[in-house]
C-alpha cells in the first residue's frame, strides 16, 4: 500500500500484462512500432511478451491512451479485448471453465480479479430480475479511462459469450461509465443489443436465469485442483486492509447506501478489529470512505455528463448542498468548478476511410 499523499491515498497498483499480450501484434497492423508506443509509456519493448508478467496499472493507464491516439482510434479499447478469452485469464481462467454455473464462473472472477490487479475491482451484483457483471476503477480522472472502459466492457462481454456456449446470450443492457463517443457505428456493432454511456457503472445487466446455466464441459475434479493453485496467485501483490476496505466500499456505493457494519459483514471482520487494523496504519473508516468517494466522484465528473446531484446521491451525499461542501473539502473546488477544468477531452475520430473494423459477433 502506498503512501497517502494531501489527503488523497496513493496505491502501488499492479495489473496482470493478460490480453495486452496482443497489443503490439495489433500496433505492428496499423503501421506502427510497438517498441516506441510502449517507449513513450515508460515500458520496456519486452513488457508485453509474457501474459502472466506484470506491469503498472498508470503504466496500463498510459499505453492505452497513446495507443488509442497513435491509431487515431477512439474505441482501440473495443478491439483490444475483442480476443478476450478465459485461457487470457490463466488459472482464474481454468477455475471459471470448470465451474458448475455461469454465474459460479462470474463470481470466481470477481472474487480472484485483485489477484490479476488492483487498479481495478471486479464485482457480480445480483438483483432478483437480473445482474450486473462489470468493473469499477479504484482510480480517478486519468486520461486513459475512456480507453480502459471500452476495453473492460469489451472483455466482459467476451468472457460471458465464451461461457454461455453452444446456447449463446442475450445481454439485456451495456452500461459504460464515460461520454457518448462521436462515432457510435463500432458499438452498434460490436454490442448488438441496448447500450447506455454516461452511466454509473461499466457493466452488463445480465438476465438472472442467466446465472444458473450450467457451464458446457465443466470438470469438477480440475476445479478442485484449480483452486489450490489459484490461491497461491498474486501477481497484483497479496491485499492489505485498506485495499480491501477500498475494494469493498467503491463496489459498495454502486449498491445505494451503505454502512460500516454492512461492509464488515462483507469483509468478514468485526467492526471493532477493522478500526484496529487501520488505525495500525495511521487510518481511521471515514478516512478510507471520504477518500473513495472523492476519487468516484472525480471520475464521474471528468469522464460522464452525470449531474453533480446525481453524482452527488451516487456517492452517498442525496443532498446537493451537504455533497458540495464534501468536495470543496476534498478538492478545494465546487463541483461544477472542477469539472470544468478536468472534463476530458475524447481523442478525435479517425476520417471515414481509416479506423478500425472490428468483427467480434459471436
């Protein structure tokens, strides 16, 4: 765990290279050399050879954004992940082929993902109709968010396409946290079913019967085998109790209001030992949760055109006086004032003739 820094917690956040493995092969087709891309990223030109290697999350942050301008390709993210499979996943991937149930496989992803990173925190929110599988950034307003949200969505709906044959899926909804893109032709494309931008969350809304179908050619006796090997993975570096606490409180506001006590009961940790332990690091609860509120906040503020109400009731503030004042504390500015100066600008759209085609229909 990092230092925090003026209020403001800075993690030593690592990512699993995984399906960036593929990433110069697809620089190498648009023109481009790969060696200088990852060059100006501050990786070196060998950082990508290895699935199972690990670099920083800013530096994952950071390759994509200069990839996505360097092909003049907004949605690069979309094609990055459009090979996403659960061999990208490694053992997590092994876990989730032998799983009993799809919805088995999506929760063993989102229990293991903080082995892969911890840039970002996988979740499975099941409702009685329906659930979402998606990802929520533990980081802020960083310029590759657009990028890394196609391609999270991108590998979401991979991953459920490839578990859910020979039956295939119909996805009820993608949602993606960023702005409406100017060119909406690869999404049509790619998404084939509704979809939403300058949504709360980067998810699918899966149909809840979904959950229960049993995974094609599953191996009970592997999956035994899988999750010994599994829990012996940390390629992100093994969790602290802030982590954790950071995990379960960005997940948790996406589920309405929530408590200390709810997020214990989650953490497996009583309330009194959780206060404990982060004290022991110079910490206190409502240190941690005015922290991820702020960076959610932040996010949703540069990178959708939610209100700042609406934000503001998101991150638990339904009051829009009592959230404004909370930001002012956390960045010195109203809501309105900071959005202003740390709005993202999208990478412009590449001329009709050039771009990318990406055919990833099942």
């Amino acid at each position: 765990m990092g230092p925090w820094e003026n209020g403001v917690m800075v993690a030593a956040s690592l990512h699993r290279v995984g399906i960036l493995e593929n990433l110069p092969g697809i620089l190498r087709l648009s023109g481009l050399n790969p060696v200088e891309v990852l060059a100006s990223a501050g990786l070196g030109p060998n950082a990508l050879d290895d699935a199972d290697g690990v670099i920083t999350f800013p530096a994952k942050e950071r390759l994509l954004h200069l990839t996505a301008e360097a092909t003049k390709c907004p949605h690069i993210g979309l094609e990055i992940s459009s090979g996403m499979q659960t061999k990208s996943l490694g053992l997590i991937g092994d876990l989730m082929r032998n799983a009993p149930t799809i919805g088995d496989a999506l929760r063993d992803f989102a229990n293991h993902h903080h082995r892969l990173s911890n840039g970002t925190v996988a979740y499975l929110l099941e409702e009685k109709h329906g659930a979402y599988f998606g990802f929520a950034s533990l980081q802020s307003e960083r310029q590759g968010h657009n990028v890394i949200c196609d391609c999270l969505v991108m590998a979401s709906l991979q991953l459920v396409r490839e578990l859910a044959r020979p039956e295939g899926v119909m996805v009820s909804e993608v949602l993606l946290s960023r702005r409406k893109p100017k060119d909406m032709g690869p999404y049509q494309r790619v998404f084939s079913t509704r979809f939403r931008f300058d949504a709360e969350q980067t998810a699918l809304l899966l149909p809840r019967a979904l959950l229960d179908r049993p995974v094609f050619g599953a191996d009970p006796g592997q999956r035994n085998r899988m999750r010994e090997r599994v829990a012996l993975l940390w390629y992100a570096g093994e969790s602290d109790i802030v982590m954790k606490l950071r995990r379960a409180l960005r997940v948790g506001m996406l589920r309405g209001p929530i408590s200390a006590v709810q997020i214990c009961g989650e953490l497996q940790i009583a309330k009194r030992t959780l206060h404990r332990r982060l004290a022991a690091v110079g910490l206190h609860y409502q240190q941690v949760l005015d922290e991820t509120r702020s960076s959610f906040a932040r996010q949703l503020l540069a990178h959708t055109r939610l209100s700042a109400s609406e934000v503001g009731i998101i991150v638990g503030y339904p009051d829009p006086s009592v959230f404004s004042r909370a930001f002012v504390r956390w960045t010195g500015r109203p809501p309105a004032e900071w959005r202003r100066v740390n709005a993202r600008n999208p990478i412009a759209a590449p001329a009709a003739s050039g771009g990318h085609v990406i055919n990833s229909r099942p």
